[in-house]
C-alpha cells in the first residue's frame, strides 16, 4: 500500500505542480541555501528571523492519521512578525508548491504582515535533500506537505507572541493541496487534537484529486478556494465538486473562480508558459477516502481496504488518463487580485 502510493504519487499526482527543467529555470527563485541562512527582507521592511522547524515525512495520510510519521526531519524556515505589534497576533503558515520558494511567496507575506498578521514561510525542500518535485512528486508525499503545516501550527504555539487560537495556513499548488489537507477535520483531529486545528486556510490553485468522503474541515476553521477557470493543470471542477461537499455538509467554505486566470496565477511578473513536457491528468476521477484513510472502491462506491493506491495507478495508465502540456503564468491585475482575496480573508477571520 505505501510503496503503491509513492508510484501514485510519481505518475498521476504530477499533475499538481510538475513543470519540466527547462520552464521551470526561467520562473523567478529564492536560493533555498540563502534561505536557510540570510533572513529575508520584506517589501515593507519587517526582516525575517531563521528557524529549524522539526517535522515529519509520513507516507501517507492513513498511516499519519495513525500516528505513523515516517522519518523525522529538521525543516528551514522563517517567521516574519508584524511591526509595532501589542500582544498577541494572528499567524500564517505558508507553504511552496513544487518549485519550492519565489518571490510571490514574500509578496504574500509582506501583505499579510502589513496587515498586522505574522507569517512562517517554511522551505519544505533543503531539510529533506531535495531541490523540488517538478519533474518528480514521488519525491515527497503529500502526506509529509500537510504535515509540515500542523508543524507549523505546533511551532507558532510555542511563541509567546503569536495567539494560538488565530492561526491560520495558505499555500499554492503542492501548498494549496497541503493546506486543504491540514485543515481535513480527520488529519487535524487526529495530529493536533479537537478544536486545536487551524482557523482559517487559503488554498490557491490546488489539487482536489483525494478527498475525504465525509467533506468535513476542522472544527470553527474556514477555508477560501482561490482559483482559475483557465487551469489546464489541475482540475478546477474536482474543487467545486469538494467545496459544495463541504457546504452541503455546513462548513464554512467559500471557492472564488478568477475568470481567464491560468494555474500559478499569484505570481507577479511571470507572463504566460507553456510546459508541453508537465503531465497531468484533469479528467481522472476523483479518489475518496473515508475517515480513517481507506480508500473508497469506485465500483462499489464504498470504503474497500483491498483498493491501494496501485489501483489507481494502473486504472490511470489504462484508462488513458494522463496526457502531457499545461500553462502556468499571471497577467493584468491577477495577481494583485488574489494578493487582495487572500488578504482580506485573513483579516476577516483571524483579525477582526
């Protein structure tokens, strides 16, 4: 089962942020290196304070759930605080899709700690010996993604000055799929404990291909879909079907659709790209499990412990599911856009 989702992972689950070599070195980076020993300074001027966040590689969600992390490992990152704070402020986890860090990442973090709202900006990668997953998901499971999320939350209880109870996570692609997930009231009843989850998530541009059958998040959280109806690399449709789910069930979800907008379309100065070698899959069928991680049988539409991810896998290449070029990019005031939403989400629910 385990070793079967790591195939999954390498070969249907590119579709979440893979982009060739070749593209993804013309997209604007943050040294990874630099990262982990200069503090960045923000556009607004609050300089950054490094960390070693402790985290975990678990293989997948079922076995995290179960307390089951995989192999421990020490993360980069870095906590910007608001300037001229008085006690304790609301936070923000954020995590890098695939290519790892960019500027847009700092942007964000500039116009949420203007906003009075810190931010810990954590490098998934250099911890683990890894550049990024572009060419390669397998790499990292998305499992570990979300975990390194409730990490963050852990660290940011540590802080005196940051308030534990408004504490929220935000993430685009690889980061979106991982915060969605990290706020799945399953994942975070079972790692952070009932009522200890995060307030409030903006996932951007994620991959809803798994979901929980019972589309529930964690308990008093929020969450803010950000998305483009032009998205050719992952499926925008798998996310409305998620966010209604979780609607029809009362949670507080909101999908906003940015019309004509690409995938990776926060990211500022980076026009239209097109990656004819990323492969992905918009038409497979979404995958659902049940509380515990099974994996729900799609023949029977019931959880079936028998189904691995192999069978997916096998189903995909089959079925003729996978097919190569996407497009990434932002143009007009599209990113600018999402800079606002995303904003004045947090502000809403974490500040006033």
């Amino acid at each position: 089962m385990i070793h079967g989702m790591r195939a999954f992972q390498a070969g249907l689950l590119l579709l979440a942020g893979l982009m060739a070599g070749r593209a993804a070195a013309e997209l604007p980076k943050v040294s990874p290196v630099e990262f982990a020993a200069q503090p960045q300074v923000l556009a607004n001027g609050i300089r950054g304070e490094l960390l070693k966040l402790e985290s975990a590689s678990p293989l997948d969600y079922g076995p995290m759930m179960k307390g089951d992390l995989g192999k421990p490992v020490t993360l980069t990152a870095q906590l910007f605080l608001p300037a001229n704070a008085t006690g304790p402020v609301a936070a923000v986890v954020e995590t890098p899709g695939s290519g790892n860090l960019g500027p847009h990442h700092f942007a964000h973090a500039s116009a949420l700690t203007s906003a009075g709202i810190a931010v810990l900006v954590i490098d998934p990668f250099l911890g683990r010996g890894i550049d990024n997953t572009i060419t390669d998901q397998g790499k990292l499971t998305w499992a570990a993604s979300a975990y390194d999320v409730l990490a963050g939350v852990r660290y940011l209880r540590t802080r005196k000055e940051i308030d534990p109870a408004r504490i929220g996570a935000t993430g685009g692609s690889r980061g979106g799929t991982a915060v969605m997930m990290a706020v799945a009231a399953p994942i975070s009843k079972a790692v952070l404990g009932e009522g200890k989850g995060l307030r409030a998530v903006v996932a951007g541009y994620p991959w809803c291909g798994v979901q929980f059958h019972s589309a529930q998040i964690a308990k008093g959280a929020s969450l803010l879909i950000l998305q483009g109806d032009r998205d050719d690399w992952v499926s925008p449709q798998q996310c409305q079907d998620a966010s209604h789910a979780m609607e029809v069930a009362h949670q507080d979800v909101v999908m906003k659709l940015f019309p004509g907008a690409l995938h990776a379309f926060d990211r500022e100065g980076v026009p239209r790209t097109a990656i004819p070698e990323a492969v992905t899959s918009t038409i497979y069928p979404t995958v659902y499990m049940s509380d515990d991680g099974t994996y729900y049988n799609m023949r029977t539409g019931k959880p079936d412990p028998s189904v691995t991810a192999e069978s997916f896998m096998q189903y995909s290449i089959k079925g003729g599911f996978l097919h190569k070029g996407v497009t990434i990019g932002s143009e007009g005031a599209q990113a600018a856009d999402y800079s606002r939403e995303m904003t004045d989400f947090f502000k809403a629910k974490l500040v006033h």
